[in-house]
C-alpha cells in the first residue's frame, strides 16, 4: 500500500509539472484549490491533492507542492482542508424553463396524500370563482400515501362546482364538471394516439390517456410570462442548482424560444450553468414533411442544430421525441399487460399502454436524423417501447451507421438481454432517473411484482454493456427534494448506490452501484452521452474548470450519507459561482 501511495504521488508530481506545456494555459494560475482529496474522475480515477485553474480551464493536477507553485500575485488560494474536490456535477435530463417558470406566481403545495390532494382542491375552490378550472399538475398516483389516483367521485365531492383537473403527465382525471364543461360524453371518440376512458355502460369514467385534448377551457401554464420574468425565473433556478453542485445540465426536450434565452444569458454573460439542448422534435406526417421540419430546425441563423453546434456554454444535443406514455402514470407501452387495479384505474385485459410512433414511421424519423447528422434521443418508459426504438435503430444502422453518433435512450426503464446486446451493438447510451426507484419503487414493486422489477433501472448490468448516465427529469417546482422530480443529484447518487425506496424497500442489492460508477454516472459518463468528454467531466489539464468542493468523502461515507453531501465551493470556468458553509 506504501509503495503504490508512492508511485501515484510521483505520478501527479509529474502530472502537475508537466501540465505547462504549450498547447496549455499558462501560469500563475488565476485560481488554485488544494491541500484537498481531488477525485479526478479520469480513466484511472487517479486522487490527487490539488488543482490549479487559469483562463476557465485547468491548468494542473497533482500535488500540494508543485502545484502550489503555479501560485502568482493575484491567485486565488482555497485550502480546501482536507475536503474532497470532484468535477462539477451534470444531469442529464431536466427541463429547466418550465420548473423556474412553475412557481412565478405562488409556491406549489407539497402533496404526500390524497388527503392533501382534496384538501388543497377545497382551499382553491374557496377562492376561485364557480365554474374556473382547479387544476393539479404532475402529481403522481405512485407517491401519494394511498398509491393510487383519485376518482372521479372524490374529485366530485371535493369540487362540485368547479371543473377539476388531476393531472399526472399524460394520463389525469377530470370530475364531472370537467366532463361536463367539455361536453364529453359516451359518445366522444377517443383521440389519436389517445384514450378516454369509458365504464362498461360506455360512460366515460374520467380518465384521459393521453387525451387532454378533448377538454375546453383548461388554462395553460404561466401563458402570461414575460421575457424578464423568465430569465430572471432560469438564473434563479440556475443558482439553486449551483448550490448543489451542478456545473451542467440537458435541457431534454426544448424549443426555439428555449434556447434563445440560454443563447442569451450566454451572450450577457449570466449562465452559471452550462445547457445542453435537445430539440423537441414532431415526429408525425409524411417523409417530406419530417424531411423538412430536419431542414428548418436549425433556424435561419444556424444556431438551432444540428446536434454539436454551439460552444461550451450553450450546445445542440440531440432531437427528442416520444415513443410511449409514462410509468409513473400506467401508461408506458409494455411487453406484457399492466395488471389491472386502482392505481393506474386500469380494468382492460390486455391493455399495454400508449405507443405514439409505428414502426414505419420511426424508421423514417431515425434514418432522416442520422442524414441530417442529428443524435437522438427519444422517451421510451416502458419496455415494448424500447423494443420498438431499438429496432428502428438497428434497422437504419444497416443503411446508414449511427454507432459514431451515440444515440440514446431516455429513461429506459426495463431492458431486457436483448436490449442491452443492441446498445453495445449500436453504440446506444441511455439517460436515466435514480429517484424514480426512490421515490416510485414502493408503489411499481406492488403493482408490477418483484419478478417484473427485477429489471427495473438495473445500472451495474447497464454499465457492463454501455454507458449511462444520471439525471432527474426535473419538471415542476424549484426546491431539490420537493420537486417534481427531486433534482438533488446526491439523492440520485445515494439511491444508485443503496437501491432503497422513499419507503423502505429494497430494489436489489445486486444492481448497486460502487461509489467510483455513482460519480462516474453524473459526471463523465453525461459528458459522454453529449459527446462533451474531451471537455468536461473529469479534471484533466486542457478541460474546462468546472468542480466543485464538498463537505464528505462520498467515496467512504456510508451510502446513505451521500444524500446528506453539502456543497462547500461551486466553480464554473474557473469562476466560485457558489460559496456554501459547513
């Protein structure tokens, strides 16, 4: 143990001296943090003792000493006291804009229980004249104490005279009202790619699969937004997630306005975040028409794709499409029937859930991207879902190669052997969500059993055949742990590492994570799926000075701790965007 101590002190000893070559920023350095366990994240996940940054980018690694002597008049000294210093933090799916808008005008109540739920529709009913919607938004039937979605009786009883919405991504309940104020009836047909459902007297139940188009009158989100108020909404949000150590993010599924906000905060100077932008892409109608949708998505100014163009504060990703429904809301597409029962109100035999995109069709978005020199990426929850995008991957690969371009697969709930064959086949990557086993495990385990869920989010059997990284799929509301999802990216890396619900139980301990793949999952393995490693992730001489310093060893605190990390310094480009306490 001595003697390998040794060697790998020498080795950062001449890491750090030979860092100041000349394709490399010079000394003094502008920044230096030591006296530190450095958790370098690269290919050998080196630990060295200290880091020197100068003009946004790191100029060493290695130890105190020869480090320290990068140190010029101006040079910022942190002595990090022994703290452990990673890359800064990344999450791979989040959807940023809409989370910092959802609470402009109030706070969102915190509901654990149908209790709150019905408790939270009466206050609103009190104050909001008879005959406006009441409506919730993205409360999921998976996290409530009771595991299930209110009826339409209890959404009666709690507002009688006013339309309701229960809204859980795409499946929600309307009461009555809602029905009635839509003029939705036993003889209303269901949508495409929609279900309203019906009673076995054909009177419809209300509940909306996918089919909140039927409904008149519901308000849309913060439609009255000014610019000033956005931006001032995403660098506050920005800032929280700075706190908790995050450097970078992927914005999973963003339009043109999107994107012309982080443009400019880019061009103002005020991102403390670095945005990867995946373009939210229709994928329906005819070749020419998706043909053409790939010709203008990048805009008339170029900036808008395809995927890599950009710089190291605002980049295209990937496009981003929707094959399937939701777990959290019983309407993935699956491979085999989802049981029937009163969480997800399912009383069909045979139902599977929502596929939105035929197999034809996704052929011809697949192939027309890779022509048009597009990554993508597509939310695929369900199984049967991922079968299908697989498929469509593997077909166009025959034609057209996408190894080289790392398509992926978001959320990717329940592969199965042979899922996990084509992606390290295809080169596929996927993104996915550590809190849904944290938070939805209790309720899927009971409904799906524990023969189903054994395949659920398996991350070591993932690594061993591609990379995957970690993210929350952050939607709704600001606060780290309240929020839909928790974006809390130590909650995310503790239940990689532990496999235990919000309730208690085990998801399966062989899938566990060790602690250099938990780091590796929100760090280099996200700049991996952006194709962003040569830049970020790790602390390497030349990569960008994103890292943060932190108040534990994650690498030796017990797993459960992780969650509990505090981030002492936030550093973006070489710059303390965040200053914490202990």
């Amino acid at each position: 143990m001595m003697i390998r101590t040794i060697l790998t002190s020498l080795t950062f000893v001449a890491f750090a001296v030979t860092a100041d070559v000349a394709d490399e920023p010079q000394g003094p350095a502008d920044l230096i943090v030591h006296h530190a366990k450095v958790v370098t994240v690269d290919a050998k996940f080196h630990i060295a003792q200290a880091v020197a940054v100068k003009d946004g980018r790191i100029l060493a690694v290695g130890d105190n000493d020869p480090v320290l002597k990068l140190k010029g008049m101006t040079t910022r000294l942190i002595d990090a006291n022994g703290k452990t210093v990673l890359p800064g933090l990344y999450d791979s799916h989040a959807h940023p804009v809409g989370a910092a808008l959802s609470e402009l005008r109030e706070p969102l109540p915190v509901l654990k229980s149908l209790k709150d739920v019905f408790a939270h529709i009466r206050k609103q009913a009190a104050k909001t004249p008879e005959g406006d919607w009441i409506v919730i938004r993205f409360v999921f039937p998976t996290r409530l104490d009771e595991g299930r979605f209110p009826t339409k009786a209890e959404l009666d009883e709690a507002a009688p005279k006013h339309p309701v919405l229960y809204h859980a991504g795409p499946a929600g309940i309307v009461n009555s009202m809602g029905l009635k104020v839509s003029g939705v009836t036993k003889d209303t047909p269901n949508p495409t790619g929609g279900v309203v459902v019906k009673d076995e007297k054909g009177e419809p139940t209300g509940m909306l699969r996918s089919a909140y188009g039927v409904l008149k009158g519901v308000p849309q989100e913060n439609e009255k937004a000014t610019d000033a108020e956005k931006r001032a909404a995403v660098k506050k949000l920005f800032a929280l997630y700075n706190a908790r150590g995050l450097t970078s993010i992927a914005d999973r599924n963003a339009g043109r306005g999107d994107l012309d906000l982080y443009l400019s905060l880019r061009d103002k100077g005020e991102l403390t975040v670095r945005v990867n932008v995946a373009r939210s892409f229709n994928p329906h109608g005819s070749q020419e028409e998706v043909v053409r949708r790939f010709e203008e998505l990048p805009g008339k100014d170029g900036k808008g794709g395809p995927t890599g163009v950009g710089d190291d504060w605002v980049r295209i990703g990937p496009i981003k499409i929707f094959m399937d429904g939701g777990m959290l809301n019983g309407t993935a597409y699956m491979r085999q029937p989802w049981p029937k029962g009163d969480t997800y109100q399912i009383t069909e035999e045979k139902y599977r859930g929502l596929l939105f995109i035929p197999q034809d069709q996704l052929r011809t978005v697949v192939e027309e991207a890779a022509k048009h020199k597009w990554q993508v990426t597509a939310h695929t929850a369900g199984e049967g879902a991922m079968d299908e995008l697989l498929d469509a991957y593997e077909f166009v690969n025959r034609t057209t190669p996408i190894k080289d371009r790392r398509f992926c697969i978001t959320h990717a709930n329940f592969p199965s052997q042979r899922n996990l064959e084509l992606c390290k086949q295809l080169g596929v990557c996927a993104d996915v969500q550590p809190v849904w086993l944290y938070k939805d495990g209790t309720t899927l385990l009971k409904v799906l059993g524990k023969e189903r869920m054994r395949w659920f989010h398996p991350y070591k059997t993932w690594l061993e055949y591609t990379t995957i990284g970690g993210g929350s799929d952050h939607m709704i509301k600001v606060d780290a742990l309240e929020a839909t999802n928790p974006w809390d990216p130590w909650l995310g890396m503790a239940t990689a590492l532990t496999r235990t619900t919000e309730r208690g139980d085990d998801l399966g301990q062989d899938e566990c994570l060790t602690r250099e793949q938990a780091v590796r999952l929100y760090t280099i393995n996200n700049a991996y799926l952006n194709r962003e490693e040569k830049t970020k992730g790790s602390l390497e001489p030349g990569k960008l000075a994103d890292l943060i310093v932190i108040d534990r060893d994650v690498l030796t605190c017990a797993a459960k701790d992780v969650a509990r990390t505090k981030v002492l310094y936030t550093i973006v480009g070489g710059k303390v965007v965040y200053e914490g306490k202990e």
